[in-house]
C-alpha cells in the first residue's frame, strides 16, 4: 500500500486547495498545511508510543513556536479545523496527539506520479525517517554535545579570599560582556597590582569598575599601597601625609623648636 502513497521528505498540495471553505482565513491555512507538514507519512513511535500515519505529537505552545502565530490564534485555527472535521486531537498528561483524518486522500498519487518521482529522483541508502526520528536524532545530538563539553571550572585566583575571589571574577566577566577580554597576562599583573592594596580596597575598587563599566581598576583612588609593616612597632609605613616631617613654620613651633 505504501507504493501509492507520498513519501515523507515532501507533501501533495493540489490547486483545488485554493477553493477550500478555509483557505481566505491566513492563520487556519496555515496551521493546517503546518499539520500536513508535520504529520507521519509512516507509522511510527516517539517514546513508545503509537503514532500512526497523518498524525505527529506537538502542543499549542510548539505548534505557535513553529507557525509565528500566538498560542490564542493557533487555538482559533484548531478550533476551526475541527468544527469542520478536518483535524483531530487527543491530549495525554505530556502532550497530544493530533491527527490529519483525511490524511491518506490529500497525501495519495497515481502509480504512474510514483514512477516518475522513482524515475526522478537520486536513490537513498535507508528509508526516511518520521518526524519523531528526526526529533529522537536531534535530541540524541544534543545529549552528546552537552556531554562532551567539558564544564568550565572557576580559577581561584586569591584561594585565600573567597569574597576577594568572586569579585574578581565577577570583574572577568564583565570585561568580557564589554567585548575586552583579559589575557593571562594581563590577569596576573592585575593580581600583582591588588595584592599591594588591602582586601577591602581591591574588593571595592574591582565593584567600582564593574559598576561603571571601566575597563581597568583603580585601587590607588581609594587608598594609598600598604608596604612592610615596621618590625618594632608594627605600624603600617607608608607615604601618607601623615608620616612625612612638617617643617613649617608652625610645625616647627608646635614641636617646640625656635622659630626665627
């Protein structure tokens, strides 16, 4: 029986489709010829169960992923359809069924039409597979992709800093968003530059530039470099201002000394 009957990599539209009660309306003649499209021209299986000819698994929310139409119009057009007992569909707790009834008379071809297209038409090596086979095939290259892929592992830049270490990757990811990637190279200098600041400087500095979408940090604009503290009195030596001699006039007063 399968010898007069369309295969599955194309479907028959005849030129009195024009003339049908439907075909003025855009959106049922779309759906329609979206169902034809869809529909097994062999029986098959999608997950262990039957799906004979004419009919394909889908939902309301795929069919309007598929069409462009939303799911209120692709819900009108069923409707219609089957008001004229052109469709049918019988929904199960994971999807539904729907089923072109008169699939076999709009999908059949003369005998003569089938040695034309055998005549035509380049040999295949394996019969054509139905729509669910080629959505298992599709799902199957899927898996494999997403297994294959290795997981990206977050390097822990300053492993003693949990807080210091998001943030900084935090800042990676934002060069990246801002189309500036950093090199290794330009990591590691980074790294040596925060490292002279405190922790809470470095942490709000690296904040301060992804907030304002900055390529670079500044730490210097928030505190000045921490150096080796003084082995006596274990205070931080830096450049401050308050570490530098006065000697002005009124320093030099305040100090006691004379002033001429």
């Amino acid at each position: 029986m399968t010898d007069n009957k369309v295969c599955g990599d194309y479907i028959k539209l005849h030129r009195k489709f024009m003339d049908w009660e439907w075909y003025t309306n855009i959106n049922v003649t779309k759906v329609f010829l979206h169902m034809l499209l869809k529909a097994n021209w062999k029986e098959g299986k999608w997950q262990g169960q039957e799906v004979n000819r004419g009919q394909f698994i889908s939902s309301i929310k795929k069919i309007s992923e598929q069409t462009g139409l939303t799911e209120s119009e692709v819900k009108t057009a069923l409707k219609n359809l089957k008001k004229s007992n052109e469709i049918a569909s019988k929904g199960t707790n994971k999807n539904t069924v729907f089923t072109v009834k008169n699939y076999d008379k709009y999908q059949s071809v003369s005998q003569q039409t089938d040695d034309q297209l055998a005549i035509n038409s380049p040999p295949i090596s394996e019969p054509l597979a139905t729509i669910e086979e080629r959505e298992e095939r599709k799902e199957g290259k899927k898996e494999r992709k997403k297994k294959n892929k290795e997981p990206e592992v977050a390097k822990p830049y300053f492993p003693s800093d949990d807080l210091l270490n998001k943030t900084f990757l935090e800042f990676i990811e934002h060069r990246k968003a801002i189309k500036k990637p950093m090199t290794e190279i330009a990591i590691t200098k980074m790294i040596t530059k925060l490292n002279k600041y405190s922790r809470g400087v470095a942490i709000t500095s690296l904040d301060k530039s992804i907030e304002n979408g900055w390529q670079g940090v500044f730490p210097e604009k928030e505190s000045e470099p921490i150096t080796k503290k003084e082995e006596t009195g274990g205070q931080i030596k830096g450049s401050n201002a308050e570490n530098e001699r006065d000697d002005s006039a009124v320093g030099r007063y305040l100090r006691g000394e004379v002033v001429t």
